[in-house]
C-alpha cells in the first residue's frame, strides 16, 4: 500500500495558493486547503485536483481568528482521518495572505492589524503551535524553505 504526499495550503483557495494547490496536485500530491470567506473557490479547486486523480479537501479557517485554532485542529484530524485514513500531513504551505490597498500614509491601525495578524501571527501560531491547536499526531511538519526577495519601490527620484 503506498501512501500519498499530504500538503495543508492555507488560503489555497485562489491566487498563489490555488496556483501551488494545483501544480502539486499536477505532481502527484493530495492537497488539503483552506479558505477564509470563498467556498465556492474552494470547491472549483477541490474539483480540478480530484479530476486530476487526487485526493483533496477544503477546510474553512480564519488564521487571524486564534481562537477557532483548537477546533480547526480537530476538524483538520477528522478529515486526514476519513479521506486518507492517517493522521498526518507531510508539509504546510503558509500562503494565506491580505493586501492593503491604500497608500501608506493612509493605512489605519485596523487595517495595519489585520495585516500583522495575516502575515505574521497567522504563520506563527498554527505550526509553532503544534504542541496544542494543531496537533493532530504528525510527527514534524515541513514548511518549503523559505524563498529569497527582493522588493522595492520607485520614489520618482
């Protein structure tokens, strides 16, 4: 019996998670991702890995809600459980993301929360903590390696 590569995506559901979702599903691994809001996006991504011959799923999860981490935790075992007859995953992709479309002197302090929230405690706090919210008995998850950029920004000088 061979076992299937497991990848969680979060915020798989459009965007450079639903282009990672569907280049690993095109490489042989099943795909459990997550969404924020858009189920409908969800499901048009679950449909196109199981066309391919994948296993997949669609799991809804706010990463700037902490709280429903424990409960995420549990439905993310219950369905490792049901569709792949484990409980573990290989590796986690932490794509979920916002963007802030105002210029930067009119950013507010919420929307500034909200990308703090996303950016940086939505990637910290589910896999670091494993020990809690996200234990679902997989031994050590594996993030890719990080990807090295660049940004910049033309000031007009």
């Amino acid at each position: 019996m061979s076992v299937n590569t497991i990848a969680v995506i979060t915020g798989g559901n459009r965007g450079l998670g639903r282009a990672t979702a569907l280049a690993l599903g095109a490489a042989g691994t099943d795909v459990v991702l997550t969404y924020r809001s858009n189920e409908k996006e969800a499901a048009e991504v679950v449909e196109a890995l199981t066309a391919m011959g994948r296993k997949a799923a669609a799991l809804r999860l706010d990463t700037t809600s902490f709280g429903e981490l424990p409960a995420f935790a549990r439905t993310l075992g219950d369905t490792l459980r049901a569709t792949w007859g484990r409980e573990t995953f290989d590796f986690l992709v932490n794509n979920a993301g916002t963007a802030g479309f105002s210029p930067l002197g009119a950013t507010g302090a919420d929307d500034f929360d909200l990308m703090v929230d996303v950016h940086f405690k939505g990637v910290f706090f589910p896999p670091a903590g494993t020990s809690r919210p996200w234990r679902c008995g997989w031994s050590a998850p594996r993030s890719p390696p990080p990807v090295r950029g660049r940004a910049s920004r033309r000031t007009g000088r």
